[in-house]
C-alpha cells in the first residue's frame, strides 16, 4: 500500500515481474515534499545557530536557564520535523516488502494516490500454507514442529514436505481443530498460491 498521497510518477513493475525484497517498484511525486523538506532544514539550521548561541550566552549570564531551555526545545522539535520530512520523501520510492512475483497491479502511472490505496499484490510461493482440519481423536497426536507428508492432485507423483506451525486450541462445532503447515515448494513441479493439498499424518 502507498505511505505517501502524491501522483505516480513512475511504475517499474507489472503483472509477472518477479522483485526482490527493498526493491524499488513505483516512484511517487516528490515536488511537495520536497518544499517541505528544504523548510524543515532552513529552521533547523537557524535554530542550531540561535542554540550555540543561547548556550555561549548563559556561560556569560547573558541569558535565563529557561531561555536556554526553550531554545533547546525548538531545535529538537525542529529536528523531529526534519526527520519526519525525510522519511515522507524515502516513502516516495515504494518498495517490495517481500521478494515474490507481482500477482496483481491496481494503479497506473499518472494516478493519483491517497495514502493507505492498494498498489499491488505480491505473493511468494517459495514456501506455502496449508490449513486442514483434524479431528479430535488425532489432533492429540499432533505437535508444533511435526513433519507431515504432503500429496496434491495436480502433481499426485511428487510429495512435499510441510511442518506444523499452529495447531488450534479450541475446535469447531464438529469437533476438528485447525491446524496449520508450512511447505516447501519443489522446483519443477510448484504448487500455486490456492491449490488443495492433503496432509498425510
């Protein structure tokens, strides 16, 4: 999702490329920020200045403690600004949180973006999710950290291995309890995100 509202001024990515994690895929329109950012440096600089002098002059009893203070006070609220301006224009550049393929893309270039709007969707096969239910009798069986062998059947040929993640604490009406497995794709024969899987335990 966007951090930043602002118009996309470049998109590097599409439907099907793969990035890596910190990868940049979207430049937003910096102009703005930009102002704001040169402003908060300006003020900074200035109330570093008036800071030193501040405390040169109290060495002296030119000035109060509370002067010095107050003074003291603007220049860390001032970079406090500063650092938040800085972030705002790192926001500019989107990057992949995670390495995977580009699954969906829901903006185009030129559009203008409100913060929190949904760019795109990324989703990484290399491990997967499988979410079964068990039932009572052999759910007590069943420990974090198990090994469990996965079949499907669009490739009823090749096994997969998984490893239990969560097991429910509570079950359902019908007395199944969730239980939740991690596994690893094999190469040549990658499941997709969606796809049904057996655990055999």
């Amino acid at each position: 999702m966007s951090e930043v509202s602002g118009r996309i001024t470049r998109l590097m990515v599409d439907e099907g490329t793969y990035v890596k994690q910190g990868q940049i895929m979207a430049r937003i329109d910096d102009e703005l920020l930009g102002t704001d950012l040169q402003s908060a440096k300006v003020n900074l600089e200035q109330l570093k200045v008036d800071k030193e002098r501040y405390e040169s002059a109290y060495k002296t009893g030119g000035v109060t403690q509370k002067q010095m203070d107050d003074t003291r006070l603007q220049y860390e609220l001032a970079q406090s600004k500063y650092e938040a301006a800085s972030r705002r224009i790192r926001d500019t550049y989107v990057k992949a949180p995670i390495s995977g393929t580009i699954n969906a893309k829901y903006v185009e270039q030129g559009a203008y973006l409100s913060a929190g709007t949904k760019m795109f969707d990324i989703v990484d096969v290399s491990r997967l999710k499988l979410r079964v239910s068990v039932p009572e009798q052999q759910v007590i069986h069943l420990k974090n950290g198990d090994n469990v062998e996965v079949t499907t059947n669009v490739f009823p040929e090749t096994k997969y291995n998984g490893k239990i993640t969560f097991i429910a604490a509570k079950g359902d009406a019908s007395l199944s309890y969730p239980v939740e497995m991690e596994v690893s794709n094999v190469s040549g024969k990658a499941l997709k995100a969606g796809m049904y899987g057996t655990a055999n335990f």
